[in-house]
C-alpha cells in the first residue's frame, strides 16, 4: 500500500511529497523501478529488499540512504514484507540543504551523513522513534524546515534555472541562451545543483509525460505530438533507451501491481508544475 502526504508550504519548493509504502508479497516480486531525477531519501523498517547493481549482482539496500536513480532503471527482489518511510524532493530539492554535489550522487546509495551532514542523521533518528506516518511527517516537516534557516550553496542560482527549462521543450543551449552564459557553463551549475545534465534532463520530462499518457491509453502517434517527440519511433527509441522496454511492454509494465500502485497514486512528476522558491 502506497500513501502520500503534502509538505508543508514553506517546503513545497523543494520537497514534492512523504510517502510510505508497505509490501507483503506473495511469492519472490522483481520490481523494476523507473529513472527518475527526484532524490529520494529512504528509511526501511522492516527487511530491507534485495537490489541488482550494474554487474547484476543481488545486493541489500541499505537501511537510510539517499537515491537518485536518473540513468538507469532500478530492480528489486521483494521477498519479504517491506515497510518504509520516504521524502521524495523535488529534482534540485537536495542541494538546498546540503553541500554536496549532486552529480556525485547519481545512481548510487548515498548514505545520509554523506549526502545531508547532521541533518540526515536528525531525520533518521526522529523517522525512527515516530510511532505513525502522521508523526513521521511532522517530524520530517520540523527537521527540513529548521534546516531552511541555514544558508545554502548556489541558492540564488535555483530560481534562475528552473525558470529557463520551459516544460522540457528546449534545448540546454536554448536555457544557456536565456541565462546569458555559456552552454558549457550552463551544463556544469545545471548538473551541479540537480545532478544530471540539462539534455538528460529534458529526456526525463518527456519520458515521465509520455508514461502518463501511455498509461491512460492515449494513442501511442498523439503522445509523441504532445510529448515533444519528432515522431513515434523516436519516442520508442527513447523510452527503451530509458526503461529498458519497448512502449509496449512498458504499458503491461505499468499495469503490474506493485509498481502501479506507485505510480498511479504518487503526484505527478515535479516537472509537471513549476516551483519557485
């Protein structure tokens, strides 16, 4: 069962949602966890799942770790109940309470005291001694909002950026040109602050837009109109290039009952409703 709660307002530039999810699989569960560029900062109450890294060797997750999972899909062995507590943040959410670079942060778990400082282990220990996801909420809510008194690296970049990507309908050159410097200059702040380049970026929007569609049936030539697409092989390129699944098997994909309770009830995608902070 997935459930999801609203932020509070002073956080809602930088964090999309909380969310819990509790699994208690029938039988051995591969799930296949799609790219996406919002971190996620997780917290396992229960056994943690099983997770094939690049060599296709099973592994355990950790118990806290941040993830952004923006290159490849992520699949899980579920083999047992799962229970956890998550804050989803909004694709350039992190670097607003943390030091780090995101583009060191892709594709890996990142344990907390690397990725937040002090401020991952004051949300693991309050996440953790909360008895309710109600509770967990106010907790995170307390924690992250007292962190938004601290000063942050490239703050007064973020509103920039996020007002040049135009619904993924531009090119990075394009949204160096509107920020007035170099395209190359634009790339290294963009992947500084969200962690992927601008390009793949703008893959991801479409991508994410285009499930939406796919999922509710839309014919497959009316989403890559819509999406941004050239035409429709190119959007079949691109969706298998990202998922690892023709459009095809990609819509029985999302009919699956684990993953489609994730997405079908999470918020859209964050690049859906633009932000300022």
């Amino acid at each position: 069962m997935y459930k999801s709660f609203e932020p509070n307002q002073s956080l809602s530039a930088f964090v999309e949602c909380f969310w819990s999810w509790q699994v208690n699989p029938g039988d051995n569960a591969l799930e296949d966890i799609l790219p996406d560029a919002a971190p996620e900062f997780i917290v396992h109450f229960a056994t943690a799942p099983l997770v094939s890294n690049e060599s296709g060797e099973w592994e355990q997750q950790y118990p806290e770790f941040l993830y952004c999972a923006a290159h490849r899909a992520v699949r899980l062995s579920v083999s047992e109940p799962m229970s956890l507590f998550a804050i989803r943040f909004r694709p350039w959410g992190v670097t607003r309470f943390s030091n780090q670079s995101m583009a060191k942060m892709l594709d890996r778990q990142v344990l907390p005291a690397e990725a937040l400082g002090k401020l991952g282990a004051e949300l693991i220990s309050g996440v953790r001694a909360a008895k309710s996801d109600d509770c967990r909420v106010q907790v995170a809510n307390s924690v992250l909002e007292q962190a938004l008194s601290s000063s942050s690296r490239n703050e007064s970049h973020l509103n920039r950026l996020l007002g040049v990507a135009n619904g993924g309908r531009c090119s990075s050159a394009e949204m160096a040109k509107n920020l007035t410097i170099s395209d190359r200059s634009f790339s290294r702040l963009w992947a500084d602050i969200v962690g992927i380049q601008p390009r793949k970026f703008i893959q991801l929007m479409r991508f994410h837009n285009a499930l939406s569609m796919i999922n509710a049936g839309v014919e497959l030539a009316t989403v890559a109109a819509d999406c941004g697409y050239s035409d429709q092989p190119h959007m079949a390129r691109q969706i298998k290039a990202i998922s690892g699944l023709p459009s095809s098997a990609l819509r029985q994909r999302l009919g699956n009952h684990v993953y489609h309770d994730l997405f079908t009830s999470r918020p859209g995608a964050p690049w859906h409703r633009q932000n300022t902070l």
